[in-house]
C-alpha cells in the first residue's frame, strides 16, 4: 500500500494529462457532439419525435440509457464518499429505492408504455380527467421540471467541480493575459470551485445543451449508450488499480482492520446494521426507515420522471419490461461496487493526520478523483475522467430534454397553447433546455455537498409516494391525494430545515415528511372522492392496471399475488447486490446463500406475477 507524503502531495496537485488521455476524451466529446447532429433532422419532425424518438426503441437500449442517466458523475463521489466517511451499509439510502423498482419491472413498465404519454405529468390529467386533473399536470411540470430537475443537476453539476479539481489546467489553453485577468475577476470560494474546474464544467454543459437540443431523445439515447460503456469500463479500471494499492482484494479487509480497529472496520465493512445497538453511524430505527418507509415514498418509485420517458419511448410494452429489467440488474448489483472499492481503498490511503490528504478526509467525496490521479496510468487516466465526463453529460442532456418536455409539452402546449405546432413545440423544447442549463448553474451555487441535497430531495418529494402507487391501483385515488400528499411532504421538510437541530438524524426527518404527506394524501381520497366515471373508464380501457379496479374491470392480477410477487422480488435482488461484495470480501459461504437466496426469490416473483403477464401477452405481440 502506498502512503508516502510525496504520493499523496501527487494526489491533490494538478498533473500534466499526457497525449493518450487526450486523445480519449478529445474522441468521446467529438463523437457527443456527431450524435447529436446526426440525429437532429428526424428530432426537429416533432414533439413526439424530439421528446420519445417515435416511441421506436428496442428494450435493452432504453435500459442502458437509463442506467448511463442514473451513472451521474455525483454518483461515483457521493457513493465512494459514503462509504469512506460512514460505511458499506450507508448505500441503505438508495439501495432501498431498489423495492420501488422491482415492482416497475413486474408491473408499472408496461403501464407507462400503454399509457402513450410524453411525460408523468401528462399522466395525471389522462388518470384523473376535468380541471383538477389540469392542475395537476401542471403543477407537477412545474415541480419536477423546474425545482426538482434543477437541484438534481445543481448537484451533479456540483460533484462535476469536485472531478475535475484537481486536473483542469487552462493556463495551457488560453493566453496568459487573458488567463490572468480571469482569475483576478473570478470570485473564490463558489460551489463551482476555482476558475480552472468552473471553465471546464460550463464548456462540458455547453456541449451537452448543444447536442441534446440538436438530436433529441434519440441522439440522448445513442451517446448514452457510448457514455454507459466508457463509465463501466472506467469505474471497473480505477477499482482494479485501487485494489492494487493494498495489495489486491484480499489484502483489503486485513489492511482496513490494522489501519481503522477491529470495531471500526466491522462498522465499515457491515452490510446490514445488526442488534442490539444497529451500526455507529446506522441505528436499527434509521435502517427500518429505508427498508419499510422510503422505497414506496419515492417520488419517482414507479418509474416516473425520467425512467417513465425513456419507458415511453420503448417500441412495445414487452420492450418497456425488457427495459426495466436491465435497468434494475445494471444499477443495483452491477454499478455501485467499483465505487465502494474506492470509498474503502480511499479510507486507506488518504488517512487523518497526514496534512497532505487534509482535503480527502475533510471532504470524503473528494478521494473518487484524487485516487484516480493517484493510481491510473497514463491513457487509464484518460479514459476514467472520459467516462465521468460521460456520466455528467448523460445526465445533463436526460434531465435538459426531460425537463424541457414539462415545458414544451405540459405548459407550452398543454396550458398555454394548445393548437401549437410540431415545430413550435420543438422549438419552445429548444429554448427550455438552454434556460434549464443556465438556471442549474445557478442553482449549483448553494449546493456544498450532493449527499445533503440527495437528503433535501428525497424528503422533498416523499408526499407523492403513497397517491403515485395507489393510482395504478386503486380507482378512489385522485388528484388531489396527489397534491396535499406533495404540500404535506414539502411543509414538514422546510418546517425541518429551519427547526430541527444540526444533528437530527436525517432517516427521522424522512419519516416524518412521509407521515406527513401520507396523512394529506389519505385524507383527501376520503375528502374528495374518485374522478369521474368516463375518466376512470377510459384510463382503465387504455392501461389496464392491476388491483382494486372493480366497477370497472376485474383487474388482471389478484392483489396479493402481487404484493408476494413484489416482496418476493425486493428479497431477490438484496441477494444479488450483496452477492459481488461478499465475493470481493472473500465471505464465500455467504456469496453462495445469495446466489440462493436471487435464484429463489427472483423464481417466486416471476411465478406469482405470471397472471399478470399471461393475459397481456397476445395483446403485446399484436
């Protein structure tokens, strides 16, 4: 293992990329940049054609790019970082959404599909019809197109800074004088960091506004693809060289229980927080929290946002499931744990004390890119900071066209002008994302670490969880259920910002915000009552959806098989994200009760949520 004082200086001072890194990134942004223009002429055809590609994917290619959305660059620091400051059993906080996605694989994908909409927001006036309906539309397009869409692209953005600290060098490029200038005006101390690492996030937005505006969907789609393969590639290099570091795999747990205790290094390496006492930075009560309340009070847990875009614009409901699926198995048991490697080998090397490795300890999410400086060989280290140029621009142009589809689609046209035409769509689309980029930019400046504004978030839109599931079914949810649930939800997460003390413990506040919404949420379906019985109708004549839908059809699977099915799934998939960590930790008894326990529980799933798919199959191939 290294640790010298002269290594670690080399970690956090600015290197020289050589031609081979160059190269790399040069031919990925240049080929970005192809994609876009070649896909610009059919993109500029429509609203249809610019926000969903004419609903023509193939499945595996819209998973892959919802995998490359959520493979972000904030994703790789924050991860890496949790796991260095805290522990492997952190990643709680989003391996819990997991539950949520299971049940869009088995269920909601190909809802959303027939479905036909653009957006999740136009969902909400097809399901609950009249101005209440409208309202919401509207309302939702505003929430997530503007508020939630830009504090998720503040904070990526804000991770990009972090990226590119300690390599952007544009005393190379541009002329002294000018450069000069630049750093007496820029000011210091912002979110988007020195003058260097601001230069080089807003050129990297700007391509990405550039050739997402150009191509649409379908250029988005196909850089994804690129972008996915080079973040893979990239993440697994930076892991395999991390572990070289210490030795290689099997060196890690001994060298982490030498440097950290035996007690400290069981805190980190813990899975699950065990009883009595839970984990030091995990309690029995923050981890009930995530496993029982916050996957179903995801905003976004039956595939909305985004994932509900990509899903619409798969070629067939079966391609929506495809999809799902490969989302699903990429982003939970594939991705994250390059990244954890990386958090523990991090925790290793840039230890307290040592002066040099001050802004890795005081900043864990900081050691993603400082050990990437530290450990990858010239043309490795070109490609690792490709592929996190490639994760923060897949995640850019998504969330500029996603957003720009609530404004084009939802209030331009839905709202405001509803006989607008094709190409004044595309063009309102247009203008909307390069808004949505200025405006993240600005947003990025309040934003001073990702994981607080993940927190900020999740509670944020924890009203919506509750009415979001419901919806598909049950014919008594309505709009308002929605709305009151999301006020419930925001109210107790300001109310909490401004009076909770420093450190109350965030799983808390969570539960509150859900208790909060669901309480709003349920009270209005008493209130307010369904919608009428021509919307319920025809919603349930087009999706038709699962549950409780009895005046107006049987539904096509019983409800609990497909509560069994779900809980048989969520445990499937626990098995298969433990299953590489426990092989990399060397706990090979255990990895072969998960591979059990995935085979099992996946099995179960797929057989008990057969009725639901029996009696779709012959519509689908038709």
């Amino acid at each position: 293992m290294r640790g010298g004082s002269s290594t670690l200086q080399a970690s956090i001072a600015p290197v020289p990329l050589r031609t081979a890194d160059l190269a790399v990134i040069g031919a990925y942004l240049a080929f970005a940049l192809a994609a876009g223009i070649w896909a610009s002429r059919r993109a500029s055809r429509s609203g249809e054609s610019y926000f969903l590609a004419d609903r023509s994917l193939p499945g595996w290619l819209v998973g892959c790019s919802i995998v490359a959305t959520t493979f972000a660059a904030d994703t790789p620091l924050a991860v890496s970082g949790m796991v260095a400051s805290k522990g492997i059993a952190a990643n709680w906080f989003w391996w819990s959404v997991g539950a949520a996605h299971v049940g869009m694989f088995l269920f909601w994908s190909r809802l959303w599909r027939r479905a036909s909409v653009v957006t999740d927001a136009e969902l909400t006036e097809l399901r609950y019809g009249g101005e209440a309906g409208k309202n919401l539309r509207s309302a939702k397009a505003v929430f997530f197109g503007l508020l939630y869409n830009l504090i998720v692209l503040g904070w990526v953005i804000r991770a990009m800074e972090k990226i590119v600290r300690p390599i952007a060098q544009w005393d190379a490029l541009l002329p002294a004088t000018a450069y000069d200038l630049l750093v007496a005006w820029w000011p210091q101390g912002t979110p988007l960091g020195p003058l260097d690492s601001a230069l080089t996030t807003a050129a990297l937005i700007g391509l990405a506004t550039l050739y997402s505006t150009l191509g649409g969907l379908r250029g988005v789609v196909l850089t994804d693809l690129v972008q996915l393969i080079l973040a893979f590639v990239g993440s697994f290099a930076l892991a395999w060289y991390a572990l070289g570091e210490v030795g290689g795999a099997g060196s890690l747990v001994g060298h982490l229980q030498e440097v950290l205790g035996p007690e400290r290094a069981g805190d980190v390496l813990a899975f699950v927080p065990a009883p009595p006492d839970g984990l030091s930075f995990l309690s029995l009560q923050a981890f009930a929290v995530y496993v029982l309340i916050r996957w179903w009070a995801h905003p976004l847990g039956d595939g909305g946002g985004y994932i509900a875009q990509r899903l619409s614009a798969a070629r067939s409901p079966r391609d929506a499931r495809v999809a799902a699926g490969v989302f699903v198995g990429l982003h939970y048991i594939v991705r994250p744990w390059p990244w954890i490697v990386v958090g523990l080998v991090g925790l290793l090397v840039y230890q307290p004390g040592d002066g040099l490795a001050s802004a890795q300890v005081a900043d864990r999410e900081l050691v993603y890119g400082a050990m990437a400086q530290l450990v990858l060989p010239t043309g490795m280290l070109g490609l690792l900071l490709a592929s996190l140029l490639a994760a923060f621009m897949s995640t850019i142009d998504t969330h500029l066209n996603w957003g720009s589809s609530y404004f084009a689609h939802d209030l331009y046209r839905g709202r405001f002008r509803p006989n607008a035409s094709e190409r004044d769509v595309v063009r309102a689309a247009r203008l909307a994302s390069v808004a949505i980029a200025i405006g993240a930019l600005l947003v990025t400046t309040q934003i001073s670490s990702v994981e607080k504004a993940w927190e900020f978030v999740a509670a944020l839109g924890s009203g919506l969880g509750l009415p979001v599931l419901l919806r598909w079914v049950w014919w008594r949810t309505n709009a308002e259920a929605e709305f009151l649930g999301a006020c419930g939800s925001l109210l107790v997460t300001v109310t909490m910002l401004v009076l909770a003390p420093d450190d109350f413990p965030w799983e808390y506040q969570l539960g509150l915000a859900v208790f909060g919404g669901a309480l709003w949420a349920l009270w209005a379906i008493h209130e307010f009552g369904p919608s009428d019985e021509a919307t319920l109708q025809a919603f349930y004549d087009r999706v038709q959806p699962p549950g409780f839908w009895g005046p107006y059809g049987g539904g096509e699977a019983q409800p609990w098989r497909m509560l069994s099915a779900w809980a048989c799934a969520a445990v499937g998939l626990v098995g298969g994200i433990f299953l590489p960590g426990h092989l990399l930790l060397g706990s090979f008894g255990l990895a072969g009760v998960d591979v059990a326990v995935a085979v099992v529980g996946w099995g179960a799933a797929l057989r008990l949520s057969q009725d639901a798919t029996a009696s779709r199959s012959a519509r689908e191939r038709a």
